[in-house]
C-alpha cells in the first residue's frame, strides 16, 4: 500500500467535500460522517493501490474512484442527524434541567 496520505485521494476528497451539497458542513459538524470519510480515504487508497498494481492507467483510476466518492458516505444522512441533535438540544434548553445536564447535553456526551 502507498504511503498516506495519498494526494490523489486526498484531491478527490477535499473537491468532493468543497462541491457536493452539505458535505463539507457534515464533515466538519457530523462525527459519523468524518468518520465514514476517513474510512472511505483508507479503502480508496486500497483501492488505487490495487488498480495500480493492475497496470490500470492513472486517468482510469480516477475515474472509478470519483464514481465511488460521490456514492457515500451520504451528506444529507448527516445533515438530519445534525438538525436532530439542534432539535434535541434546544428541547433540553427550554426544559428544567440541571446545569450538569444541560452541560453533558450540549457538549454532546
């Protein structure tokens, strides 16, 4: 396997994370989703480590790897589960709760 990080990845990544709508809002704010992504980093750098090993031409290999980029990890899944825990949060807000759980809900323990 090539050493990480990978720039070609790295490239495809940060352009997905700049374009796709909300994705680059769920990477930041959604831990699922960052995680989802780092996960998708590593099997992508698999991925065009095997390709290469294959003797499949660099073009091709990016290519086949935008084509599986922008089919997961799905940003809008994480913008939900982010409006859900604002939701949550500003429930939490407006009851009578104590400060200490009020302090663990809002730091998202």
């Amino acid at each position: 396997m090539s050493d990480f990080p990978n720039r070609r990845i790295d490239g495809l990544l940060d352009r997905y994370l700049r374009s796709a709508r909300d994705a680059g809002l769920a990477f930041d704010g959604d831990a699922r989703f960052h995680a989802e992504m780092q996960m998708a980093r590593r099997w992508l750098a698999s991925m065009d480590d095997a390709m290469a090993a294959e003797g499949v031409g660099g073009e091709a290999r990016e290519r086949v790897l935008r084509t599986v980029i922008y089919g997961v990890p799905d940003p809008m899944e994480a913008m939900q589960r982010m409006a859900e825990h604002q939701r949550l949060t500003e429930l939490v807000v407006r009851q009578s709760v104590t400060p200490e759980v009020r302090r663990l809900i809002m730091d998202g323990q």
